[in-house]
C-alpha cells in the first residue's frame, strides 16, 4: 500500500492534459505538496494560483541531463515521482514527413524517462523509497503503424520501466507502469477514437498506486486491449497493423 496523504509529488509535463490532472487528483488525495513542472513556467501560472501555495512551479525539460540534476539537488523532499512528460508526432516508421521525429520522441519518451529516474532515485531512497509512476501506453505492448516510431519509443519505456522496478527494489522504491489508450488531450486530438477524459485516467492510476499495484489499464480501451493480447496477441498485431499512416 502507497499513502500519499501529506507525501510531496513531482509531476512532469504539468501544465495540461493527464499532468495537470494528475495534480490536481494529487491534491485531492491529499498530497502536501505538488511540484509541477514544465518547461515554460508560464503555463503553469494558473494552475499554482489556484492551490493556496500547494503547488510549486518547476521549470523543467526532462530531455537537459544538466537541468534535471540541478532540479534533483533543489527537491530534496520527494516522496513520489510521477514522469508524464511525452510526446508524439504521429509517424510512421518508413518514409516519415519529419525525419526527426523517432530520434525526437525516443529523446523525450525513453531518455527524458531516463534521466529522471537517474536523477531522483537516489532522492527517493534517501527519503524511505517512495514512488515512481511512468506514463507509458498501451502502445507499449503492440505497435500501431499509424504512430509506429512514438509506440518504439513507449516500448523502450516499458522496457525501462521493468529494468528499474528490480533495481529499485532494493531501496524499497515502487515502481508503477501505466499504459493508457486514447485521452481527451490535445496530444490525443489526432486519435480518431474513443477517449478517456484526463481526471480519469489520473484517479485510476493513483488508486492503483495506493493499492501497490505495478501495472495500470487505466480506461476502457486498453482494458481490452490488454485482455485480447493476453488472449490472443498475434491476433491483436494483425489488427492493428492494418493501422497505417497517411499517405
């Protein structure tokens, strides 16, 4: 079981979406306090006025080794990590519009994740271990061609986030996985299907946090998708592979 009443948090990518309801499910939790970070400060101007001083502004890109090192010595008071921050550029894997786009969503996705999880582990075991909750996805565990390099790159999280979980055991750190389907975000506006509100998604990850759970489904569609690859995964792979990218 993982208490988060009267805990301190760190959320990355804060500002909107599933990290600004994460917060605010943080919140209402109980947390003590939030640090919600960004890397445009100003976009979480809003989100900190509305708390009373419970939430703490931190400007932060998870992809600058330097600046998440300097953040790690600064929020020595961390019980719980929660890495959010992602991107997705919707490409395939052949023949992409944006060349730049797998390096780019590994660099966040898969190095971002590994730079935190670098630099606060330690901060997390001085403090009797806490948390650590990665934002993967259901595309972790089965590629759609459609979004091919930004499901690479969630793999690798997974993967990451496995490795870590035996690593951290040690210093009692929990490690939860989560792997959603489409959410009602402006990264999710591209996915022509049915979507998961944010506030959500947040409560079923925290709830399976508190139960010590270490993988979360968090809505309806990767629910099922995880029974039909438990099931059947080849079967899931045909289906989705017929997902293709735009002409």
């Amino acid at each position: 079981m993982i208490e988060l009443n009267g805990k301190t948090a760190l959320v990355t990518g804060a500002n909107r979406g599933i990290g600004k309801a994460f917060v605010e499910a943080l919140l209402a939790a109980g947390a003590a306090k939030v640090y919600a970070a960004a890397r445009k400060p100003e976009t979480l101007e809003a989100l900190v006025e509305a708390h009373d001083g419970r939430v703490v502004p931190v400007t932060l890109d998870i992809t600058d080794r330097e600046q998440v090192a300097a953040a790690a010595d600064r929020l020595t008071d961390l019980d719980l990590l929660i890495n959010n921050a992602g991107i997705a550029h919707f490409e395939g894997l052949l023949a992409p519009r944006n060349p730049d786009a797998a390096r780019a969503e590994m660099e966040t996705n898969y190095f971002g994740l590994l730079n935190m999880v670098q630099a606060f582990a330690p901060v997390l075991g001085a403090n009797g271990g806490g948390a650590i909750v990665n934002l993967a996805s259901i595309v972790s565990h089965v590629s759609f061609p459609a979004l091919g390099s930004y499901s690479a790159s969630k793999a690798a999280a997974h993967s990451l986030t496995q490795g870590i979980r035996g690593e951290l055991k040690a210093q009692g750190t929990h490690v939860l996985g989560v792997y959603p389907g489409p959410v009602d975000t402006d990264m999710g506006a591209a996915v022509e299907m049915e979507k998961t509100p944010p506030a959500v998604v947040a409560k079923a990850v925290l709830d399976a946090l508190e139960a010590g759970e270490e993988d979360v489904y968090p809505d309806p569609t990767a629910q099922h998708l995880h029974r039909s690859l438990m099931e059947d995964a080849k079967a899931v792979e045909r289906e989705t592979s017929a997902m293709l990218p735009a002409a």
